[in-house]
C-alpha cells in the first residue's frame, strides 16, 4: 500500500472515517508510540467499535478517537 511507505515512526496521521479502525491500527503501528494517530468517526455505533479496538490494542497512549462528522446544506 502506498501509504505504507509514506508514513514514518513520529508522524501524525489524521484518519477520516475511521470506520472500526482497520486503517487506525495500521496506521498507529507505523507512526509507534512516538507518533500520534487522530481517529474522527461520524457513526456512534462504529465510534464505540473502533474506541474498543484501540483500547483493546494497547494503542490509546498514541491513537485517540472523535465521534465527529460534518455536512453541508
């Protein structure tokens, strides 16, 4: 995957549409404890996925998730 190389050990990585997290555990191994993962997901059911998954990972020291979303009219 091409992101793969893009992302480095300190980087910060914004995931927009976490979903349950597939790509947010990726992307926290990638960036390791030095770096930092912001998680934003709009769905409060999938929200409360991807929070447990990453409390379930050990990874909540560098990955921190946001039920957030945004719209236009």
């Amino acid at each position: 995957m091409h992101l793969c190389r893009l992302i480095k050990p300190g980087d910060r990585v914004l995931d927009v549409g976490t979903n349950v997290g597939y790509y947010t555990l990726m992307f926290a191994q990638l960036v390791g404890p030095q770096g930092r993962v912001l998680g934003i997901e709009a769905s409060p059911r999938t929200f409360d996925l991807v929070s447990t998954t990453v409390e379930f990972n050990g990874l909540s020291s560098h990955v921190s998730s946001h039920p957030a979303g945004t719209c236009t009219r």
